[in-house]
C-alpha cells in the first residue's frame, strides 16, 4: 500500500475536480458526436451547455449568497448577546452590594415587625368582633331563613358564622401558650353554628328522601340543595388544604354532605321497595306475586323518571342516572335476600325465580323506555345465591311431588278394593285415573321450570325421574301386597284381576311417557327407537321406563298365577297329565282350553304388547307342565297300542293347545330365550312314543336333540323309557350312539329343557 492512498484528499482540491470535469466534458461530447450527421448540430449542443453552465453558475451564487446573509446575521446576534451578558454581570453586581448595605436594616427593624403583626392580628380582630357580637342574632336569622325555605340564604348566614368561629380558632391555634379554657369558652359561645349546620342538613336530606317527586314538582329545591352541597364540598377541601399548612381542622370538617346525599337516596330507595310490601302470607298467599309487582311497576316509574328528569338538574360528573340504577339494584338485591332469609315457601320460589328472569328483559330493564345495560351492574343475585334459591325450589317441588304421588296411590289402593270394575278406555283397555293424575302433576311442573330456564327444567327432569323410580318400587311393593290379600281369600277383592290388567295398563303407560319426555327434552345421539341396545349406555329415563316395563311384566305373572291356580286346583286338569286318569278320559286339555277362553275375555283388555307377553308365559308354562308330566314317567305303556293311543292324543291335544294360544305368533325376543319351545315339541315326542320299531327311533332322537340342544340326556332317557320296550342301559347307548357321547353329555343351557332341569333339582 503506497502512501498517496494513505494519505486523505483535499476537501477542495480544484485541479482535481478541473481534471474530472474535463474527463466527464470529453465523455459527454463522445457520446453525443458518434456519427458524422451530429457534426451539424455542434452549434445547438454548445448554446445548451452554455444555458446549462449560465444556470448552475445562478444556482452557485444565490446559495454562496444566501449563506454569507446567514453568517452575517449570526455573528450580529452573537455580538448583541455578549453586550447583554456583560450588562447583567454588572446589575447583579449592583443587587449584591446592596443586599450587603440592607442587612444591618433587620435588626433595626424588628421592632417595626412585632409592631405589624400585633396590628395585623388586631385588624382580625376587629373584623370579626362584629360577627362575634352579632352570632345570637345571625343565628336566629339563620333559623328563619332554614324555616321559611330560604336555604341559599341560610347557608351564606351559616357559612359566615362558620368562617368567623374558624378564624378565632385558628388564631388560639397559632398561639404558642394555648389555653384549651379558651378553646373551650369559644366552641361553646359558637354551639348553635353547629346546631344551625345539622338543622340546615336535615332540610336537604328531606329533599333528596323525596328527590323523584321534588324533582317533577319542583326541580329548583333540588338545584338549590345541590349548590349547597357543593359549596359545602369546596369548603371541605379548603380545610384540608389549610390543614395541611397550619395543623388545624374546623370543627365539623370535613362535613362530606355529597357522600351523605348519596346515603340519604339509598336509605329512600331501600325503603320504597320495602315498604310496598303490605301483605304476609299470613294475610295472602299471593302476597310475593303482588309484592313483586308492586316493586316492577315502581321501580319502572321511577327510573324513567331519573332518566329524564335528573341529568338537567345535577351536575355532569355526578353521573346521576348510573347511580340511581345503580342504588336500585343494590337495594333490590338485598331485599331479596332478606326474603330468602325468610324461607319461602310453594310457589314463592317459583315467582321469585321468574321475576328474577324477567328482571333484564323488556318488563323492566331492557324496558324500550329505559334500555339499561345491566352487564356493568353485575347480576341481581350472585351466582350461588341464584344456585341456593335453585336448590330450594327443586327440593320443595321434589316433596311435592313425593306427597302427591304417595297420596294418589293411597287413593288408587282404596279403588282397588272397591266393588265397582275399572275405567276402559277408547280402545276398551282397562286403566285407572293414576297416570294421568301423575302426568298433570308433572306436566304442569315442566311448564313452570320451563320458563325458569332450561338448566333448570332438565334439573327438574332428573327430580322427576328420581320420584318416579320410587314410585315405581313403592307401587309394585302395594301390587305384592295387594296379591298377597287376594291369595288369602282368593273371592275378596271382588275386581281383582281386572284391576291387576288395569295397572299393568297403567304401567305400560308411564313406560310410554318416559320414552315422550326424553324425545321432547334429551335431544342426544341416542335417540333412536333400538332403546335397547346392548352396546348403548341407557339413560335415566330408558331406565326408568324399564323398570315400568318389568313391574308391568311382573302383574302379568300375577295374572298368569290365578289362571295357574285354577288349572292345578282343578282334579281333572294338570295333575291329571299322563296318568291313567289322562289316558282314560281326556279331560286335561279340554279343561285348560276352557279355563283359558273364559279368562280370555278379560284378557282382551290388556294391552297388546302386554297381551302378546301373557300369552307367550302362558304357552311356556302350560308347556313346561306337559313336559314335567311326560318326562316324570307317571305312565309307562307296556303294550304299543296304549303307547299309540297315547301318542296321537298328545298330538292331538297339542294342536288344541296350540290353537288357543294362536292369537300372538310365538316371538324369541318376547321371552329372550334362543331356543324356546312351543308345542310343536309335543308332537316330535310323541314320534318317538309311537314308532314300534326301535331301529328308526334314532331318526327321533337325533331330531329332537337337534332342534332342541338343551334337552338333558336324562330327560332324553326318561322319554324313551316311558316306550316301555327298553332298559334305562339300552335308552342310554342308543342316545349316544346316535348323538355321540359329548354331544349327548353336553348340553345348552338355555331352553324350557334347562328350566325344567333346573326346577327339579
């Protein structure tokens, strides 16, 4: 690196620049003479350089100029403020000598100054020697004034007796000897200022408790007692300035006459909704719902009234119209919770909820007069207040419901004794009045929670769930009772069955009305009509209406049990199956067969589905009864045509049986078994009876235990040794070496086999 790049340039070395302007000049005129043509126009190229070189040279002196102007200005200001600082050196100078000359003059002054403040204090004095000779006078005036309404000019009388005691005060105050005699002796030639201050605040506090009517009737009271309350105000805040000096308060001060007022006018808010209240229960047992309304309708009057009436007359920063809504609902609050307190009771949680639901809405807050936002009021109630008062309602409405539903089934108990038959509806089931009373009941309390809100309608939906599955057990526990009765003296009650059909009507009925009240208020993804699905969670109500639907199912046993009783108290009947007796007369079937068609009238009653139940336990029943008979071995044929004849009459009386029960097809899903029997087994059975050779009767058993996989293999060998022609050893092989020995050993638990095999252990 040499040493010219070391070296810095020249800020203004003008054969540089020279030397670049005629490197830039060469370039420029190479660029506009690059074809012989433009050697023409050489002449017009050098007049427009040479107007160029003439405007930047303008250019160069105007701003050469205007900077010499400006340099010659600064220096001219420059030299003006150097005489001016020199000026001011020498004036101070002058100040502090003398300054040194005056101070000796202090000491012979001071005289001069203990002189002037005596004179001073006597000046205070003697200005207010008059008003101290004056105060009983200007006091009574100041009484007239107040009493003859002259509030303004009683409040200037006021306020000078105040002024006065306060500067002879604050005189013993600055004293350095203070005698509290002193302080004593004037305070109390002063005692009825004090007096006159309270007796002029009463006549302003009596203004603001009627301040809706003064201000209709005659808004100047208000704007007087507003002017006197804030001088009161400035006055305040003098004193605690001075206070802030001198060390001294007035008596009374600060007299805060604006917080007061605001105190006054919540104080008549509370009492203006309170006293409206003029009825008890004792009196009325309406008296919350006119009690509230009373409140609504005032409280709507007077806010319109604050809302237009007030902002003219109080000043701006008062912000009167938010704080009257404001003490309003602060009071409103309060006296609702002093009625809670109370304990309510009925229906006074009921219409104190709803007018706490109409209290933001175009009743009243949201009136299109008044339009309040009440979001920056806060709710009316806290939220465990609105949770609490929410509680008692629902326990209250729950004990109700518990009293009615008890009640109703007492009733429902004497009905059932009485010697009259049941209702019979439209399509002539019988039903009692019970379902309905307990659905208008329920009805009725939706309706009302409904327009509580809809959290607490589904609250209530719980609680009448949870009724209702007492109510359940309590009514199936009164149906045992009932049967029990009935089964001691099997002539009283007159209209038992009837009534047992009746209630299990009714009972389908509540089971129904479960399944509506869920579609109407749980819209989930679950409703759908497979309710009884397996892999679904069921709900409170699928539960509830299951519980129903089995009580309803468990009368319907009841039913079957009196038909049970005749067939098995009759001599020729059950009993009598496959004995001799059977065999000879015939008299089994015939029997069950009538006792049935006569039942049977009453039956037509139940409801369908209840019916199609009773006749598919029945077939089961009677079936299992026929099949005890024959696999109990109570007839064993010892010649072929006994066994024959036997045969054909169970195949006979098989299709009589089935002929009575072929109202309702026989349904799997009725009974919930996978392998139920109807009477088709009979017939099946009876092959096996009536085949003389034995070598074909593996076609039976194989058929048998084929379509019924529950049948025991002891009960396959009873069947086969009731034929008579074989030992239990032989039955035993020829089963097995027909089905095999697992199979034959092995068998379903599920069937009327099963049951039958279970029963007889």
């Amino acid at each position: 690196m040499n040493e010219a790049t070391l070296t810095p340039q020249a800020p203004l070395d003008l054969g540089r620049l020279e030397l670049q302007a005629k490197e830039a000049g060469t370039k420029y005129v190479a660029n506009l003479l690059q074809r012989p043509d433009q050697l023409e126009r050489v002449d017009q190229y050098r007049r427009r350089v040479a107007r160029k070189k003439a405007s930047v040279e303008a250019m160069l002196k105007t701003a050469v100029q205007s900077q010499l102007d400006g340099v010659r200005t600064g220096l001219n200001q420059l030299q003006s403020a150097l005489l001016d600082v020199h000026e001011i050196k020498r004036s101070l100078d002058q100040v502090d000598e003398t300054y040194r000359k005056v101070k000796p003059l202090q000491k012979k002054i001071a005289t001069v100054l203990e002189e002037n403040n005596n004179f001073c204090q006597l000046a205070t004095a003697m200005e207010n020697l008059k008003h101290i000779f004056t105060v009983p006078e200007s006091v009574k005036k100041t009484e007239d004034l107040i009493s003859e309404g002259k509030l303004l000019h009683a409040h200037k009388q006021l306020t000078e007796l105040e002024t006065a005691r306060d500067d002879l005060l604050l005189e013993l105050h600055k004293q350095p000897n203070r005698s509290p005699t002193d302080d004593n002796m004037l305070q109390k030639y002063f005692s009825e200022v004090a007096k006159l201050s309270v007796t002029l605040g009463k006549q302003l506090w009596i203004i603001f408790m009627r301040l809706l009517m003064s201000v209709r009737r005659e808004p100047t009271l208000v704007v007087t007692a507003l002017r006197i309350i804030e001088r009161e105000e400035k006055l305040d805040s003098l004193s605690s300035k001075r206070q802030e000096q001198t060390g001294f308060m007035p008596p009374d001060r600060p007299k805060r006459w604006r917080q007061k007022c605001m105190s006054v006018m919540e104080e008549c808010i509370s009492q203006r909704i309170e006293g409206n209240q003029m009825e008890d229960r004792s009196s009325n047992k309406m008296w919350l719902v006119r009690h509230l309304e009373v409140t609504r309708q005032l409280m709507l009057e007077d806010l319109k009234v604050a809302k237009t009436l007030l902002p003219p007359v109080f000043p701006p920063y008062y912000n009167i119209v938010n704080k009257f809504v404001w003490m309003y609902h602060e009071a409103l609050s309060k006296h609702i919770k002093d009625m809670m307190e109370q304990k309510l009771e009925g229906n006074e949680f009921v219409t104190l909820l709803q007018w706490l639901n109409s209290y933001d809405s175009p009743e009243l807050m949201k009136h299109p007069s008044l339009n309040i936002d009440t979001k920056e009021l806060g709710p009316l109630l806290h939220n465990d207040d609105v949770e609490k008062l929410q509680k008692e309602y629902l326990t209250n409405m729950k004990k109700n419901i518990q009293d009615w539903t008890g009640n109703t089934l007492k009733s429902e108990q004497k009905d059932w004794c009485r010697n009259e038959g049941p209702d019979q509806d439209g399509e002539g089931f019988y039903n009692t009045s019970l379902p309905m009373i307990i659905f208008q009941m329920i009805e009725q309390n939706i309706q009302v929670a409904g327009m509580l809100g809809e959290s607490i309608m589904l609250r209530s939906l719980e609680q009448f769930v949870e009724v209702l599955s007492n109510f359940a057990e309590q009514l199936k526990g009164v149906v045992g009772i009932y049967r029990d009765r009935h089964l001691q003296d099997r002539r009283e009650p007159k209209f038992y069955l009837h009534y047992l059909i009746a209630t299990a009507n009714n009972l389908l009925t509540f089971g129904d009305y479960m399944t509506q009240l869920r579609k109407r208020y749980l819209k989930t993804e679950y409703d759908r009509d497979e309710e009884d699905d397996a892999n679904i969670r069921m709900d409170r109500f699928q539960v509830l209406k299951g519980t129903f639907y089995r009580t309803a199912y468990d009368i319907i046993g009841y039913i079957l049990e009196e038909v049970m009783i005749d067939l098995r108290t009759h001599e020729h009947c059950i009993n009598e199956l496959m004995t001799k007796a059977w065999q000879q007369s015939g008299q089994s079937v015939e029997v069950v067969v009538a006792t049935w068609q006569d039942y049977g009238t009453d039956f037509v009653h139940l409801k369908p589905k209840l019916e199609q139940k009773l006749y598919e336990t029945a077939k089961r029943v009677i079936l299992k009864e026929y099949l005890k008979a024959i696999l109990s071995r109570k007839l064993a044929f010892k010649v072929y045509d006994e066994r024959k004849n036997a045969a054909e009459k169970m195949i006979h009386e098989a299709t009589q049986l089935e002929r009575i029960f072929h109202k309702y097809k026989s349904d799997d899903t009725c009974t919930g078994r996978k392998y139920d029997a109807t009477f088709s087994v009979l017939p099946m059975m009876a092959e096996s009876l009536k085949l003389k050779d034995t070598s074909m009767l593996s076609l039976e058993i194989a058929g048998i235990m084929k379509k019924f996989p529950d049948i025991r293999l002891e009960q396959m060998i009873n069947l086969l040794l009731c034929r008579g022609d074989m030992s239990r050893s032989e039955a035993r092989q020829m089963i097995i070496d027909t089905v095999g020995e697992e199979k034959a050993l092995k068998s379903a638990n599920i069937g009327i086999f099963a049951d039958i095999a279970a029963e007889t252990k």
